[in-house]
C-alpha cells in the first residue's frame, strides 16, 4: 500500500527558498492554461511569504537566469515546443545549475512522448491500452482497423486533449485522417477503454487520493477540462482495494518513467472487467480552478498554498532544506 500521510514541512522561513521565478506562459499549444495555473503559484507563493516572480516564457528566463535574478525555479509551463514538460528547459536548467520544480530532464522527455512512455510501462509489466504508432504520412484507415474500433487518435507528444480524434465507427475515421494530416507529427492511435476515466496526483512519495472524471459530455476534452463548469469530479474515485490498488499501480508507473517530485498519472478503469490501464503521465499539471492535485490534495488536508509550498520544497536538496529549515 502507498503512503497516505505526508511528512512534515522541511522549510519553516520562507527565505531559505531565495529568489523564485514561476515560469509560465511560453509558446505552446497550452500557454493560456500554463498563464493561469501561474498566476495562481504566484499568488500562492506570495501569500506565504515567498520571493516569487513571474516569468513568461523561457527566453524571458534565460535573460533573468543571466542576470543572476533567481536562486529556483518553480516550474508550470505546459507542453512542449515552447513548453516546459519536454527536457529542453530542464537542460537549460540543470546547465545554469539553477534549481527547479518536478521530473529531471530524461523522465519530462520521455513522458512528453506517450509512445516510448508505454514502451516503458510495457517493459515493466505495467498494463496499458493496445496501440499502434502513426508515423507521418501513415494510412490512419488501415491502422484503426488493424487495431479495432473505436480508437483514440492524439499526437504523440502533446496535452489536455489538443489535437485528439475519438473514432467509434468507420464513419468517423475521416475526422482522424484530418486531425493527423492537421498536426503533421507522429500520432498515437490507443485502443479505446469504455469504462471510468480517473487519474492519481503523486506529490513526493505520496499518491494522492484518485479523482473520477464524469463529463457532462461524452469524453473529457479540452472544454470540459478548462471551460465547462458542469464536469463532476469524485475523489476518491475508488473504494477499498481498487482505491489501494490504482493508488500504487500510479506510483509505479511515475516511478518506472523516472519520475520525481510531483506529477500526476492518467488512468482508465474497464468498465466491464474492473482491469486499470495507464494512459499517460502529465509531469508538469495544471494548478487552475478546475485542476485535479489541488483537488486530490486538499483531500488529505493540504490546501492550494501549502500543496504550492511543497512543491517548491522539492526543489531543495534534503541537506540543504534542513540547514535552511
């Protein structure tokens, strides 16, 4: 069974952190979404006494990171390609010697891809749907009939549902071929789970509380992640041994990718047999109203400022965090 009780706080001054930029915004497909778990981390911070600043973007940091301004980063950029979830500004990071928030620079790229993600999961005896890789160019029809209806069709290496077809006939694999020929990218075509979607927050070596996503509409996409406010959200999504369950499969999955600090694990429940399939792992989630670790968290008594305080206490080395507590 996983950890349920978080330890105490390591860092009681709020000092001892120095000088943080709360990266946001940048160029990707999530920058809105990046801009407004930011303001909330900052605002957060601040409540708490934290020298925190925001930044948007990571040429904005890298000028300030020049300039000496910040002693850490607590970083909510979103996707990639001007994101921060992909490796690149853990790099640039980990060059500078800077300090930062979540996964290292080889688990937020290998994450960033869900392919080789499964790939690993796979080779560590982890369940997850069937799937077929779409290189670009790739005859989508043949492919989802070769795998089996219905499918899910989504770019490898995006989030929050950007760029997903849903085909649950041969009728609708046209919105596929568009979806794929739009994004131009390798494709993840996954078998199709019918049954619960949920998803498990790790912060630390705790696995939060699991969440159960019910839509208003048929599947949880973009809107009915960040704009609808219809969308329920049960936590704990599971009882007894299922909720044990999907609790550690969460942590084993995050733990296999070489996952570390915080993050949050993307499960499907069989609606027919009850069997728990991985999805993906989001590395950097979103910290919004409708977000799902603050919710998860606040479960086991932590609320937003303290799950902010937390996070940023990762970034500290332990010895480090004890001298300065």
């Amino acid at each position: 069974m996983t950890a349920t009780v978080f330890p105490p706080l390591r860092i009681a001054d709020p000092r001892a952190f120095g000088r943080v930029a709360v990266l946001m915004g940048g160029s990707s497909a999530e920058r809105e979404v990046s801009l407004d778990s930011g303001r909330n981390v900052l605002a957060a911070l601040q409540a708490r006494g934290v020298d925190a600043h925001a930044v948007d973007g990571i040429p904005a940091l890298v000028d300030a990171l020049v300039s000496g301004k910040f002693d850490r980063v607590f970083n909510i950029l979103h996707g990639n390609k001007g994101g921060g979830e992909d490796g690149v500004l853990q790099g640039l990071l980990d060059a500078f010697e800077v300090p930062y928030t979540g996964c290292g620079v080889l688990a937020s790229a290998l994450t960033m891809d869900k392919i080789r993600t499964k790939q690993v999961w796979i080779s560590a005896g982890l369940p997850t749907p069937k799937f077929l890789r779409l290189a670009p160019g790739a005859d989508v029809r043949a492919a989802a009939l070769e795998l089996g209806l219905p499918v899910f069709v989504k770019p490898s290496s995006e989030g929050s549902s950007v760029g997903v077809a849903r085909v649950v006939d041969e009728a609708a694999i046209g919105e596929a071929v568009r979806v794929a020929d739009a994004y131009g990218g390798e494709m993840l075509m996954e078998q199709m789970v019918v049954g619960d979607e949920l998803t498990v927050g790790i912060l630390g070596e705790v696995a939060l509380p699991s969440i159960r996503i019910v839509p208003k509409g048929e599947w949880y996409d973009y809107n009915a992640k960040y704009i609808a406010d219809d969308t329920q959200y049960l936590c704990p999504g599971l009882e007894g041994a299922q909720e044990d369950e999907i609790r550690r499969i969460a942590l084993a999955a995050f733990r296999a990718a070489g996952c570390t600090g915080w993050g949050r694990v993307d499960v499907m429940r069989d609606r027919a047999s009850g069997a728990l399939t991985l999805l993906e792992v989001n590395t950097a989630p979103g910290m919004t109203s409708h977000s799902l670790v603050p919710k998860a968290a606040r479960q086991l008594g932590v609320e937003f400022d303290e799950l902010c305080w937390r996070i940023l206490e990762q970034s500290m080395p332990v010895r480090d965090a004890e001298a300065r507590a």
